[in-house]
C-alpha cells in the first residue's frame, strides 16, 4: 500500500547503514517517512543521511525545544512504526515499557491498531539469550510482528542468527503490514516437480520450474496473508515473505504435506506441485536386481527400469487437515481439448475434494515469462474467471478466498 505514513525508528547498531537503505526503499516505494534516533544511533548514522533521505527532519530529543509531545504527535500520525536496526538492548527496554527517550515513549503512545514491525540486528549470542527471546515473546504478545533475523557472519565475525534481515524482506514486510486484508489467510502452496533417485547421480524427474506456485505464493505473501511455500529443491525459491519448506522426493512431499496440515490449520491449499506419476520400483542390470538410488550404474551396461504409480496426494489433503473447512485449488494441464473436454477431464480432480481446478491447454501457453491463460473453474464446471498471467491469477484466487468466510 503505498502513500502511507511511516515511522522508523533505529537504535544503536552497525546495522544502522542497511537501514537507510530501507528508508530509501520505502521513499521509493511511495510512503512519507519520519525518522526516530537513539543517542546510540546517531553514533552511527547522522540526521543529514536520513533527512536527505526523508526529506522531513530527524526526532530524538524527547526535550526538544518545541517538541514535548512529538511522541503523541507521532504516534497519531504513524499508520505504521518500523524498528530498524532494533537491539537487544532496545528489545529489552521495549518490552519493559520503559519511556526514558523518544522512542520508548512513543512506542507506549503507539496507537493499539497501528501495526508495529521490528528488524532485529545483534551478536547471535545476544540474539539467542533467554532475556531477548523473552523480549521479543513479550513484544508479539502486545501484536508486534518480527522480520526473522538472517543467518551468517555478523559484524563481530562470529557466525550464527542475528543479521539484520535484507532491506528488500524489510520494506516488503511493511508493505504486507499495512496491506492489512479484510481477512488474512493461512495459505499453503505447493510448487516444483518431485525427483525419484534412480542411483546416486541420476533421477527421474519433469521439467516443472515451480514459476507458477511461487508467483501465487509471493501474491499473497505481499497482499499480507500468512503463506507457506513448500517447493521442490531446485524449483523457484520463495518471495521474500514467504516461509519456505523443501521437499525433492514424492515420499518427502507426502511427508511434509501431512505434517504441515495436521499442525496448521491453513484456510486454503494451492496445491501447483507437479508430482510425478511414477516412482522406481525396480532396476535391473545385465539380469540382476539392483536397489534405487544407491550406486552409480555403469553407463556401458544395459538397464531395465520398472516403474510403479504414484499415489495421487490431491485426495489426502482434506482428511489430514487440521481444518475440516479448509479450501483446496488444484491444476490440471491438457492437450488439445475444449471447455467440455477440460472439464471431464477434471472430474476426478473434484472427485477427489478440489474445490477449485486451475485449467491450462499446453498449446495456449505463450512465449513471455508471465503468459499463463488459465481457466478457473468450480465443480459443477462453470468458469469462475479466465485469466491472461499468473499475475492475473493470483489476484483471482486471492480476491475470492478472501472475499468468503469469517474475517479476521
């Protein structure tokens, strides 16, 4: 949502630089930003870097001459308050609800339906400590939400979590922040084909890239809905904001899918996955008997593979939901087929508890990266939506789940 009113807050870390880049995303991005420093931060950061930036002065003095009730005034003003670089010592302040700077007494005069984001950025010792996990416990209770810290060498050169997250996952986390949909979904997507080891080096395998699922997933991550991406090892990696599990066999994708929705109760699975129909049942070489996915065979020899079909996953999703009411969306690829045909062809799909089929005849496909004209259709086989790109498609999706059931 752009043209919002922004707040950011920073405090006393290294990490300070990243953040002017995250000023300067959001600027970009259309949203008026004020600027809050601690004493610590300005050791690191001067006002004229972030007042270029803003363009709208810097605020850190609570006695500023003028400005005794530039807390409140923030506060009221603020449609959001971002804290970055937030540090374990501010954490602690924080969640203490202790009021001795100008942040600190802005964040009580926070208004309680004002989202508030932190960005975390410390030692990963400091980051892991039973004090700053109480904090950030304490802080999510009051509604706040977390950018996950990153994983990797921190400024001291230790290693471990407690990197401040990339700018870009900031300031799209704010976006989704103030997105704020009228009723915020748990989504599972499924993306990516799933590869059977033949022997230690060679698979079986289909050309899915994964394009599709995290195209949807990244929609609605930015849209503000809470997603999870399970996507195959080598498909397209997640949007910045979505959480990402990965799976590379049938047997790893059955596993993670039964996990994931026994323990979340999602509202809506897109399940784009391409599952391969087929699994290794047996190999043989030169008349002998040989185990999958072990050795690696001698490409000299002549080999027999025996296949075996796969289980279709689309029918277990609703029984091992967590949410009986949950809503399902599966894909269906033809050739060569009209609208009659298409929908005969689904049949089974419904057959099997998808609520909704995504339709897509091979021979439509364009040649641009985001050509995907598909057809929604519902179970009695009316088309709900035609649709030119998976941009297209993701909003349709998006809009009608959104649009059914409780709000949130």
């Amino acid at each position: 949502m752009s043209g919002s009113k922004v707040v950011v807050i920073l405090t006393g870390s290294i990490a300070c630089y990243k953040a002017c880049e995250v000023v300067s995303r959001l600027v970009q991005g259309g949203h008026r930003v004020r600027t809050v420093t601690t004493e610590s931060a300005r050791r690191f950061v001067g006002d004229a870097t972030l007042e270029g930036l803003t363009g709208e002065a810097v605020r850190h003095d609570l006695f500023a001459m003028g400005g005794a009730l530039d807390h409140i005034e923030l506060a009221r003003w603020a449609k959001l308050i971002l804290v970055c670089p937030a540090t374990a010592h501010s954490l602690n302040r924080f969640a203490a609800g202790l009021a001795d700077d100008l942040a600190g007494a802005l964040l009580l005069a926070r208004q309680p339906d004002t989202p508030l984001v932190f960005a975390p950025a410390m030692n990963p010792a400091m980051w892991t400590h039973p004090a700053t996990q109480a904090s950030v416990r304490q802080l999510e209770g009051w509604g706040a939400r977390f950018v996950p810290v990153g994983i990797g060498r921190t400024a001291c050169g230790e290693e471990g979590p407690g990197r401040l997250a990339e700018p870009e996952l900031i300031a799209a986390t704010v976006d989704a922040e103030l997105a704020r949909p009228t009723r915020r979904l748990r989504v599972l997507v499924t993306s990516g084909g799933t590869t059977e080891p033949v022997d230690g080096v060679r698979t079986l395998t289909n050309i899915s890239t994964g394009y599709t699922g995290m195209a949807v997933a990244a929609h609605f991550a930015r849209r503000g809905h809470d997603v999870v991406l399970l996507r195959a090892r080598h498909a397209i990696p997640a949007a910045v904001l979505c959480r990402e599990e990965i799976f590379f066999t049938f047997a790893d994708l059955d596993a993670a899918l039964s996990r994931l929705l026994a323990t979340e109760a999602f509202d809506v699975v897109i399940h784009a996955a391409a599952v391969g129909d087929f699994g290794l049942d047996a190999i043989e070489c030169d008349g002998v008997s040989l185990p999958p996915g072990r050795m690696k065979l001698d490409s000299n020899r002549p080999v027999k593979l025996a296949l075996r079909p796969l289980p279709k996953l689309l029918g277990t999703l609703r029984a091992q939901s967590r949410n009986s009411a949950v809503k399902i969306v599966a894909f269906k690829l033809t050739s060569g087929v009209n609208d009659a045909g298409a929908v005969s062809a689904m049949r089974s799909l419904f057959a099997q508890g998808a609520d909704l089929v995504v339709h897509n005849e091979l021979g439509e496909r364009g040649a641009q990266p985001d050509d995907f004209p598909a057809r929604l259709f519902a179970g009695d086989g009316a088309i709900l939506a035609r649709c030119a790109s998976r941009g297209e498609l993701s909003h349709t999706l998006e809009s009608h789940f959104a649009s059914t059931g409780p709000k949130s």
